[in-house]
C-alpha cells in the first residue's frame, strides 16, 4: 500500500479494508466462529444432559419464588432454537451493514450475536445443572 502525500492515516486505514468482501474480512471470521460456537455447545450439552421423560423439567428457578416455570423436556430446546434464529438475524444484518460500508455496525452486530449466544449458554448450562 502506498501511501499518498498528505493522506492522514485514519484514511488509509479505512481504505486499507476496501474491496474485501464480508466472507473474506479477518475480524468478521472471528466474530463470526465465536459467536456461533457456544449455540451447538448449548445444543450438545442439553442434549447430553436432558432426556425425553415423562416428568415435568425445571425451565426455570427464580432465588427469591424457587421453581416458577416447569415444561416438558423438548422445551429445554427452545432457548438453543432461538439462538439460531437470532444468530441467522444478526448475520443477515451485519451482512448488509458490511455492504452498505458500515463496518463498525457491523463488527457491534456480530458482537452483540456473540454475548447473544454467550448469554444462551449460560442458560442452557443452569437449565441442565438445575436438572441433573
């Protein structure tokens, strides 16, 4: 990369990223791998530690009221489902973000799909704890 006479480097470091497609941009890869890993960790773990049974499972424990949603084992699921929908939106967003030249809201969508998907896990994890 040349640099220009009188360029500051603020521009040519927003022109060093010119011309690299979404699929091909080092920082999005990264937040892209870590914010759809902890999805099939969520999926592995329910899956390991929740099994199709007749009893009603903890869905959800509350420290001042105790158990107060009880459901059946498939619903244990939804959370991990809804983490895929949510990944897939935030994607698609940052996608058109990344076209449109909006690289920080891009980079600030695949980052919040991240501590989506984070918070998910952290979920998935109680619901099998409380249930093991």
């Amino acid at each position: 990369m040349v640099k220009q006479e009188g360029a500051t480097w603020e521009e040519s470091l927003a022109q060093s990223d010119k011309g690299v497609s979404f699929s091909e941009n080092t920082i999005g890869r990264i937040l892209l791998v870590t914010a759809f890993l902890p999805i099939p960790i969520s999926f592995a773990l329910l899956w390991y530690f929740i099994r199709p049974s007749e009893m009603p499972l903890v869905l959800h424990y509350n420290v001042y009221f105790g158990v107060d949603l009880l459901g059946t084992w498939w619903q244990a699921y939804i959370l991990p489902l809804l983490g895929v929908l949510f990944y897939g939106g935030h994607v698609f967003l940052a996608r058109r973000f990344y076209m449109r030249a909006e690289r920080i809201a891009c980079y600030l969508m695949l980052l919040s799909a991240g501590m989506l998907s984070c918070g998910i896990l952290i979920a998935s994890m109680s619901t099998a704890f409380i249930n093991y």
